[in-house]
C-alpha cells in the first residue's frame, strides 16, 4: 500500500535482470572508503542509502550475496544488502541518476583517495559510524583555531629559558595530514 505522496524509486543491475524499488525516504545516506567498500565495487568508495528492510522489495532477478552482500547471478552488479531489519541499497543502482540523496557522512577517510575531498557537509569518521569518537565536521574557514582540550590548560609561558617548552596539546591528529599541494 503506497499512497500518491511517498516517493517510490527504482532500482536495478546492469543486465535489468533484478529489478527492485524502494519505498519512502531512506534512514541515512553515506559514503564508505573501507577495504571491503574498495573490493566490492572495484571502486574506490561506496555511496549508498539505507531503508528500513520492509520499504525495499525486489521485484524480478536472482541474487546471490557473499559476506551479505548480493549482486546479480548473471551480470555481477551490486544491488542491495539485506540485514535483519534495513535493506542498504548502492545508489549507483538507482534507474533515475542523479538521486536526490546527499550523503551525510563518510566512513573510514583515512583511505580516501587523496585526489578527493571531504564532502563539506558529512560527518566524518576515522573508521565505522559506531566509532562516535572519530567523528568530525569537515574543516570550514575559521576553523583554524585550536579547540580547547577538556582537563588541559594551555602551556603557561614560562620566562625561564632553561625550562622546556610543554608540548603543545593536538586535538586532532588528523589535521597533521596537509592536502595535496594545488597548483
Ligand atoms: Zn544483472
Ligand atoms: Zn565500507
């Protein structure tokens, strides 16, 4: 039962062998540069959305799926991966390009290819979103300034010479990595 207001889109593999649509707004939309996400597409991030599993119904094909996730039996596409109560759909395999989903995280950025950026409004994580600890806002103007470290008071400037400099707190190791020189 789809009544006229909920968005219904369309999905399918490259061979249109599997067919699948996907009923209502998804639960989250993400980007993923782990080492499965790499091996899995042959691409060198995944963006995908997530529903609840009862708003994805496949409609036609055959799948089979290895370490949860399916692909066509005859083309080799990704399609969906079912879990126990969400379907994450590839947004690749959406029929109607470009979507209208923004990812609004990304995952595992240290493998990132350095010749992509942030996506400027996604919540960044070092590894999985479990990992709350990771997470981060993409660096905006402004946000040179050192973050105050809880516990930590700023080193005291001390007018002994002979006393060493403490060291200088880093909130965030990642910020060390420069990006690439542009010219
Ligand atoms: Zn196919
Ligand atoms: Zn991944």
């Amino acid at each position: 039962m789809v009544d006229q207001e909920t968005t219904v889109r369309s999905g399918s593999c490259l061979c249109r062998g599997v067919t699948f649509r996907v009923v209502g707004q998804p639960l989250r939309v993400g980007i993923c540069h782990c080492e499965e996400c790499r091996k899995t597409s042959g691409s060198t991030f995944s963006a995908f959305a997530i529903w609840p599993l009862d708003a994805f119904e496949q409609l036609t094909g055959y799948t089979s799926s290895y370490s949860g996730r399916s692909f066509c039996t005859t083309c080799g596409s990704r399609v969906a991966s079912l879990r126990d109560d969400e379907a994450e759909i590839m947004i690749g395999s959406l029929d109607d390009p470009p979507s209208d989903l923004i990812p609004e995280y990304e995952l595992w950025i240290g493998r990132r290819e350095i010749w992509l950026n942030a996506l400027p409004e996604a919540v960044q994580f070092s590894k999985d979103r479990e990992d709350s600890d990771s997470a981060s806002r993409p660096r905006r103007p402004g946000d040179d300034e050192p973050m105050p470290v809880p516990g930590r008071e700023p080193p005291v400037q001390e007018p002994d010479p002979d006393r060493l400099p403490d060291e200088e707190p880093n909130p965030n190791p990642d910020e060390n990595r420069e990006p690439p020189m542009r010219v």
